[in-house]
C-alpha cells in the first residue's frame, strides 16, 4: 500500500497495516483416547455405508438379463 504524506491526526491508524500481534493463541488440547476412538467409529461407520451402500446399489441398478423368449413360451403354454 502507498503511504500517506500528509499528517494523520492518529498514527495508529496510519500503521495499523503494518501491525502484529504479540499474543499467541493458546496450543490445542490433545484429543483423548476416547475421543479418537470415537471419532475413528464415526468414520469407519460412515465408510462401511458408502460401501455397503455401494454393493446393494450397484446389482439393483442393472437392468434385468433375463431372456424373454423364456417368458414368452411359458405365457404360450399357458394357452
């Protein structure tokens, strides 16, 4: 950014692009045995339903192979 030249009436805001802070933040809490087992069900939970999900899904959208001159021939001899 360019600097001004003529006098700011507070230099604070003049500088203030240039400040930084002193105060660090505090370090993260290390999660818990708990909590990490907890976290690594949600997820496994979540991955084995996609999975599951997939292997239901997949063979329910395929379109049926049966052959139709078998249904055609039974419904004749039904005559």
């Amino acid at each position: 950014m360019f600097r001004r030249r003529e006098p700011v009436p507070f230099a604070f805001v003049a500088e203030a692009d240039r400040f930084r802070s002193n105060v660090t933040p505090p370090p993260r809490e290390r999660l818990g045995k708990a909590q990490l087992a907890a976290r690594s069900l949600v997820g496994l939970t979540v991955v084995a339903g996609l999975a599951g999900s997939l292997l239901f899904g997949i063979p329910a959208l395929q379109p049926n192979k049966a052959p139709e001159k078998s249904q055609q021939s039974t419904a004749a001899e039904g005559r």
